[in-house]
C-alpha cells in the first residue's frame, strides 16, 4: 500500500504540526496554507475514446504547511514540480487528489495569496501604465476593503475606490518598494528589469496578502540588481510581517531569505527543515548531490575526469521506491520500498525521505 | 577555395601559426598539474611555456558601438583581452557590459551594417579578424574558433536531426564521406558522454534535454579541434547538477586537445571554480583583470568587490547584502571618467579622467611578469590588498 508522505511510521514522529487544529489561524505561528498528500498529473496522450492513456507526474504527494509570518522555501532542479506546486498554493490549478486549506481570515474571507513571477516584462500588462498594474488585483478582486465599516452579513464591505483613490495607493506601495510616485505614469517597458520586478512586488502588496509566493523572483536579474531586490524583500517581510514562500533554484538566496525549506526531487518533498540545517547538514543523498554541484567561490572545481552526467528521470512512468534509487550512490536493500518523509528524534523539525541517511 | 588543402584527419590542423605550438607542446597533456588554480603551478608551467607563444585570440583596444536613431550606443570602449593557447579565460560581468559583443566580435558574428569598429582591432590565431574576408571567416569559424550559445535550442535547427548537424559541420570543413562523418560524429557524442550515440544521431533537438543539446553543442564546438572555443553563457539556462556535468566536460575535453576556452557568464561562482584567468566587464571596459583566485580573494577594482559583496552566500542569513546603488550609466552618452564614476564610494575628481587599464604590483603574486599573472585594474584608487581581502567565513 502506498502510504502518503507525512503518515507516521513506528520508531519516528510525523511532523510536528501537522494535524494542528486551526484555532487562532491570525497569530504568527499558525498555518496560513497547507496543501495534504497533493497529487497533479497532467494527461499527455489520449486513446481513441479521449480518455488519457499517459500522464505527466507533476506532484506525487507533496504535504506542506506554510505558517503565518514565515519565509518557506522551496528549492529543487527544473522539472521537480516547484512551479506546479506554486499554482496549487495559489490556486490556479486542482490538484488530481489531495488538498488545498486556506483557514479563513477574520473577514471570512479564505487566506489571499498573491504571486511574483520570475520575468516581469511578461507578467506585467504592458498597455497600463504602471500604477494601474499596481492596483490592478485591487480593481479585479472588487475594490479596496472599506475600514471600519460592515455589510449586513459582518463581513467587511468592499467599495470600489475612485481613479484618486486608487492612485494615492498606488502611489504609497511605490514608496514602499522604492519607486518614485512619479515615474507610475510610464509604462512597464520604460522601467529597468529591478524595478520592473519591484513593480510586480508592489503589485503583490496591494490586496494586503496572507502569504506572498515568489517563484524565482531575482533569476532574471543582475548580481547587483538581485541584491537590491533580496534587501527590499527582508525589509518589505520586517515591515509589514509579510509570509513568503520563496520557490528558487537558487540555493544561496533560498539560504539568505528562509526560514524554513523543503527540497524537491521529481514531485516529492525529499528533505524538509529549517534552512539552516537543511542547507549546511545535509541529510538526503539527492540534497547532498544539489548542494554539492552549486558553484561556490574560492572552491575549484577537481580537475579529474568528469563523472557521467546523468539525468532527471522523466515523470510518466515513476520510479517504484525511492524515487532517487536510480542516481542513489547509497541505493542498496529496502530502497525498493516507498520512503516516507520521517523526522528522526534526535532532530524533530528535519524531516527525510531516505531511511539509509539516518543510519549513516 | 583553398579550404580542401587540410588533411583528412581530423585532430591535426593544417600547418599554421598555432599548429607547431599545439603539437610539439601538446601544452596541457605534458605538464600534469596544470590547472590547479591559485597554485604557483599555472603561473610558473604556463606562463614559461606559453610565453613565447602566440595568442589564439588577441583583442586590442577594441571600441565599438551600435548605430541608433540620433546617435550610437557604445558597446565596447577599449576592451583588450587576450587568450593564449589552452588556457580557460573567463569574462564576467554583468548584463549591457558588453561580455556577449566582445564575444560575438572575436568571430565577426554581430550584423553586418550594424555596428561600427571605432578604434582597436582584434586577431585570431594571429591574423586579423576585421580586414578579413567573410570567405576566410567561414573558414575560420569552427575550425580556428568554435562557439557555444546560452541557449542550444536556438542554435539547433529544429527541423533536422543530431546526426545531419553534426556532419554536415563535419564535411564543411573536412574531406569525408558520409559513412565516416557519421562515425566521426558518433565518436564525438560519445566524447561527450552521451550514453547512446546512434540514437541521439538520429534525434531531433527536441527530443533531447537541455543538458544533452548542450552536449551536442559541444560535440559539434569540438568537432573541427578549433584552437579556441568560445562559450557564451553555455550553462545559465540549465540546473546546477548539469551544469556542472557539462562544465567539467568541457574543461576536460578543453584540457585533452589543448583548447582554450574563452567562458562568458555573469556567475562569479562558475568562473571561480573553472577559469583559470578572469577579465571583469562593466560597462563596455574591462575593469579587472587576473588569476581567478587572486582576482576574487582579493578584488582590487570596487566594482569587482561590490559584485562579490552582493552574492548572497558572502552575507550572513538575515543580514542585509551590500548592494551596489545606481545603476549603469545609459551608453548612448557614455561617462568621459571612469565608467564606475556614480556608483563608487571611493570616486573623487581624479576620477573625472578616464583611468587606464594598469599593472597593479600584486605583492602576493610571487611569480615574474608572465601572462597569466598579469593583475590589472582600471582604477585611480585601486582597493588595497589588505583591505580588499574577504573575511573567511566558512574557513
């Protein structure tokens, strides 16, 4: 029987928190998005009668939560399904099986996420000027909550805010990310990639998000620019107590921003903790092998004969076992068996799927 | 045409400039260590034995620009840069300074029409790039210098398959036959590492994933044993595990035939681990200039220090990274000063004049006035070493 990831096995404990109830789901600490045992595939082939023949494993049991006032990682190579999990945490796609919970927020209104996307010149409408971009989720979610005042049924009334309205908000999220209000008249493609990507950041701001789900949010930009943008992201989270879940590839800004992170391999969480002990004492062998391949400075590479590359195995037919078996150089018996995202006692918050890692 | 003079062998190239220095020395098959980075063993073996030599690629204070409406953009101002024979030069540098031009023009590949050559002049394996004719540079192209793009499914053609490719890369520059190119060809992918050569031969791109295009980029690159192989952003489109994978093939192959590499990238960290000299690129300028090691241990140029300052593995988790404030100067209008003039901390009025691109007396540097232990800043005020080494961190 295939057991979902995150089911307690004998000898270990499930993640901590993960049954919690949602009680004080406001307070830092409580989880604002939880995604239970997700499964996506996406059909590739059909036969004769429509009915899909091949699927494309996206996720296969991936179970997370994201806590209120928290930076969550999520980091893994192209293919591993963090993308396709974004959209499931933002609600753009069902899952095949399994869950998405948002707890409601006091207005009962479900957690609101919002997203910034990697390439903003082609997430960004390039026909309105750029303060219309910034309210634009404001306009398209049915105006601006009106403070202090409640419709007959007590949750907060929402009032569609005039052209001055809208504007002198548009124009306070720009001070907040470092805009000038007066370059909001301009058009996307008059503005530099960094600030085109701190457009797209206000533009997240403005509904006042639960949870913020950045994927990639600095790989298209300049070592320089990138820097600028990870310093305005911290500060953005100190001011404003924002939650992130940081999708990357890039291993050292998942480092420098989270706080906690969860490691991916072929739609599966394979490692999951605080980032701090995740991404300096690797516990699973495909997250040593990521770790190990990141260019460091100051550390050349050996000059020996390369090693055989080898591949990301592909999604329509999966692996039976472990699903890093294949590349595994710690494969041996028992790997043939599922492996379970464990926590082992001496580390309660770091959880694993490998059981030959917690006996070396 | 006087392409058929090469003889049918491939490995050897037709009698030449470059030709005696690469087979009597076979440079890096001889000397065993070289390429251990940071050592004295590049300064002293390559620099000795490669100091006589020729350059395979010599960029003299090559200016450029890009005609626009009502005026030109500036692409390259003065850029000099030199590659000897099997060594593996990086340019680093970040986007607009101008890394792609250098290298797009070291092979005449830019449109023609639409850029201007303003002062300077560049040579591959010794002989003129820009008085040559587009006959000679077809000629030259693959065979005297290869070149790898960021993005293989762009230098691919779709429509044909591996196998027709790489051939016909084959026979244009070699007198072979069908059956042998296509064996040629396969001994190529398999050089590469590539599990299943007949197969793959008969692949189109598609059906292939980023790292093997990228294989098969190199395969191809190799193929005519050019002197010097170009890469332009090879790896930024792949994961970090492939990356490495094809980066140290590459090297590795690079090292077996005594090819050099000239490597663009924006990744500090790449070049760290596989160049053994870097050129730092900001704003059409090269700015910095050195062995990699001493290069980013010790930065000199505060452009180079605020690169590396704003790498978020040099910050510590939650502390804030140092990032350099402004942005490049528009190069339509391009500084009279220094390039770095706004966005430098130590900038005063001496830097109103532009500062050449000058020996820096790298008292750490041990080894005579070889090449690859050339250090160079274009700086008024170049950091001192002290004050530009890095505080060990994760020593």
């Amino acid at each position: 029987m295939m057991t979902p990831a995150g089911t307690a096995a004998p000898g270990a404990r499930p993640m901590p928190g993960a049954g919690a109830a949602w009680a004080g789901a406001g307070a830092p600490g409580a989880p604002v998005l939880e995604v239970q045992d997700v499964h996506v595939r996406f059909p590739l082939a059909r036969d004769w009668r429509g009915r899909p023949v091949v699927h494309a494993h996206a996720l296969n049991g991936v179970s997370l939560q994201v806590r209120r006032g928290e930076a969550f990682g999520i980091v893994g190579e192209s293919g591993c399904g963090k993308s396709t999990l974004a959209a499931v945490l933002m609600g753009l796609l069902r899952p095949t099986e399994g869950g998405l919970r948002r707890p409601p927020r006091a207005d009962g209104r479900p957690a609101d996420v919002q997203i910034v996307f990697q390439d903003p010149q082609s997430s960004l409408d390039p026909r309105l000027p750029a303060w219309r971009v910034i309210v634009e989720p404001l306009v398209a979610a049915g105006g601006l909550k009106a403070v202090g005042s409640r419709g007959r049924d007590g949750a907060a009334r929402r009032v569609r805010p005039g052209k001055a309205a809208l504007r002198a908000r548009a124009d306070a999220l720009a001070r907040q990310v470092g805009l000038r209000p007066e370059q909001l008249d301009r058009y996307v493609h008059e503005f530099s990639g960094g600030q085109r990507q701190r457009i797209a950041i206000a533009r997240a701001l403005a509904p006042d998000p639960d949870v913020i789900v950045l994927d990639e949010p600095t790989s298209a930009l300049d070592v320089s620019v990138q820097a600028q943008i990870l310093n305005l992201l911290r500060e953005l989270r100190r001011a404003h107590g924002l939650t992130y879940v940081l999708i990357s590839h890039n291993v050292s800004v998942v480092r420098h921003l989270c706080d906690r992170v969860a490691v991916m391999y072929l739609g599966q969480v394979v490692e999951q903790g605080p980032a701090a002990q995740v991404l300096e004492s690797p516990r699973h062998p495909y997250t040593r092998e990521l770790l190990d391949a990141v260019p460091r400075l100051d550390r050349p590479w050996p000059e020996d004969a390369p090693a055989t590359p080898a591949e990301l195995p592909g999604n329509t037919v999966l692996p039976q076992g472990c699903f890093f078996r294949g590349r595994c150089p710690w494969a041996t018996t028992g790997c043939d068996r599922p492996q379970m995202l464990l926590a082992r006692p001496d580390a309660p918050l770091h959880a694993y799927r490998c059981h030959v890692a917690g006996t070396r | 045409m006087s392409v058929d003079r090469t003889d049918p062998v491939i490995g050897r190239r037709p009698g030449g400039l470059l030709a005696g220095a690469l087979d009597s020395g076979a440079l890096y098959n001889g000397a065993p260590d070289v390429g251990v980075l940071g050592g004295g063993t590049l300064d002293s073996g390559v620099a000795d034995s490669v100091g006589a030599a020729e350059p395979v690629l010599e960029i003299r204070d090559l200016s450029l620009e890009f005609p626009v409406f009502g005026g030109a953009v500036r692409a390259l101002g003065g850029v000099s840069l030199r590659v000897m024979p099997g060594e593996i030069v990086g340019v680093v540098g970040e986007s607009g300074s101008g890394k792609s031009v250098t290298a797009m023009a070291a092979l005449r590949l830019l449109p023609p029409g639409g850029y201007r050559v303003t002062g300077g002049g560049l040579r591959l394996c010794g002989e003129d790039v820009l008085a040559a004719s587009e006959a000679r540079m077809r000629q030259w192209r693959g065979r005297r210098a290869a070149m790898i793009f960021q993005e293989p499914m762009t230098a691919l053609n779709p429509t044909r398959r591996i196998g027709d490719q790489l051939t016909g890369v084959l026979r244009a520059h070699h007198r072979l036959g069908r059956r042998e190119a296509l064996e040629r060809a396969g001994a190529l992918l398999r050089d590469m590492m590539i599990p299943d050569p007949a197969r793959t031969l008969r692949a189109y791109p598609f059906e292939l994933s980023g790292g093997m295009r990228q294989r098969v980029m190199a395969a191809m690159a190799f193929s005519c044993d050019p002197a010097l192989l170009i890469a332009d952003e090879p790896t930024t489109a792949l994961d970090v595990t492939v990356q490495r994978q094809v980066l140290q093939l590459l090297r590795h192959r690079a090292r077996e035939r005594g090819t050099a590499i000239l490597f663009i990238t924006h990744d500090m960290a790449v070049v760290s681990q596989f160049c053994d000299r870097v050129y730092v690129m900001y704003a059409g300028t090269v700015v910095e200039q050195g062995p990699t090691g001493r290069v980013l241990d010790a930065p000199r140029h505060p452009y180079t220090r605020g690169l590396l300052d704003g790498l978020p593995e040099r910050a510590a988790p939650g502390a804030d990274l140092a990032a350099i404030p402004g942005r490049v100067p528009d190069m339509r209008r391009p500084p009279a000063g220094c390039v770095f003039f706004d966005r430098c901390a130590f900038a005063d009025e001496a830097c109103r004049q532009r500062p050449a691109l000058r020996s820096l007396a790298d008292a750490e540097s041990g080894a005579g006035p070889g090449i690859a232990s050339e250090r160079r800043a274009a700086c008024w005020h170049p950091l001192a070493p002290e004050l530009a080494a890095q505080p060990e961190e994760d020593a």
